[in-house]
C-alpha cells in the first residue's frame, strides 16, 4: 500500500497559502512580509477569485501556523479509509497526532473550518505566544469579519458585486491580517524535521 509521509505539513501549507495570497499579483511575498503590487487589472470572476483565494490563504496560514506549534486541531473524518496511508515519521508530534486519532489514511484527517482553528488558536496557541495581545485579538477579529464578509460569499457562488478589487479592504484588512499570521507562523520554533 502506498503511504505518503507528511512530516513538514506546517511548512507545505505555509507555502501554499504564500502561493494563493499572491497569485493573482495584487500581493507579493518578500522577505517574510506581505506587499501590495502595484500592477493588477482583474476581470470580475479573477477579483472573485482573489477574494476566495486570499481568504483561504489566511485560513491555510493559520492551519500551518497551529500545526507549527504543536497545536492539534484537526480530527479523524469517519469512513475515510481509503486511498493512501499517512505517515509522519520525521516529525514525532505530529506522528503521535496521528496515532491517537487513529488516523491511518490522509482522507481521514479532518482539518475543520476556519472557526474551528481560530478557536483552537484562541484557546490553545494566542496566549502563549512573545506577541502583543492586541495583536493577536486583531487576528480573531479580521478572521471574523473575513467569515461575514466574503469568504463564504465568494467560495460557494458568484455576485457581480464582489467582482472587483477593493484596494482599501486589501490594504487595511487582509494585509495586516495575513502579515501578522505570518508572524505568528515564524515565532514558533524552528525544529529541524
């Protein structure tokens, strides 16, 4: 049976949320901080799917940034016992993880909503971390309003609306938003894996 090791998931969906915050080039990635790109002209569907594509990007970087630090969050989908194992040998908290949900096969891991890992994160993580509290308020209340806002909206139908590029909301919401993730993925420790 195949099996698929996934050891650096922290750093792989760090990577990836990078990837979708960017890809559309309203945003670039330097040098661990987010910046604005001064060139875009999107067609309405690609402003809509800026909007889903930077709201994911947040959830996925505060996912990563759970898992960097030790905090689990994710539980086991039921009947997902198909398709590849799972292993995470060259991470042991994470391997542990696994066996104690008895997650044998990648279908089977559950990582939840974006909700469920600010809670996580709210109980679990914001508290202990060498960041200003108000920073860390800042990031459940940007997530928040996010949820309200335009991540379901934009996930799940298309409103003509949403279909262009708000640079003020970009600048004052998910800039600061996804640069203080960020921060917080890169204040947890770095282990050799």
């Amino acid at each position: 049976m195949q099996s698929i090791d996934i050891s650096t998931l922290d750093k792989e969906n760090h990577d990836y949320a990078v990837h979708l915050a960017t890809y559309r080039h309203v945003l670039y990635f330097e040098n661990g901080t987010f910046l604005l790109d001064g060139a875009h002209s999107l067609t309405s569907f690609e402003s809509v799917d800026f909007w889903r594509d930077i709201a994911l990007a947040a959830e996925i970087l505060l996912k990563a940034s759970l898992l960097r630090h030790k905090i689990p969050f994710f539980k086991k989908r039921a009947h997902g016992e198909y398709g590849v194992k799972v292993t995470a040998l060259h991470n042991p908290w994470l391997n542990e993880t696994l066996q104690e949900l008895q997650i044998d096969y990648l279908a089977q891991i559950n990582t939840g909503t974006v909700s469920t890992a600010l809670k996580s994160a709210e109980t679990a993580l914001f508290g202990t971390l060498d960041m200003d509290i108000g920073k860390t308020e800042l990031v459940s209340k940007m997530i928040y309003i996010i949820i309200r806002t335009r991540r379901n909206r934009n996930s799940h139908f298309f409103f003509p609306n949403q279909g262009t590029i708000d640079m003020a909301e970009v600048e004052m919401l998910y800039l600061p938003l996804l640069n203080l993730l960020e921060e917080i993925y890169t204040s947890a420790p770095a282990e050799e894996i």
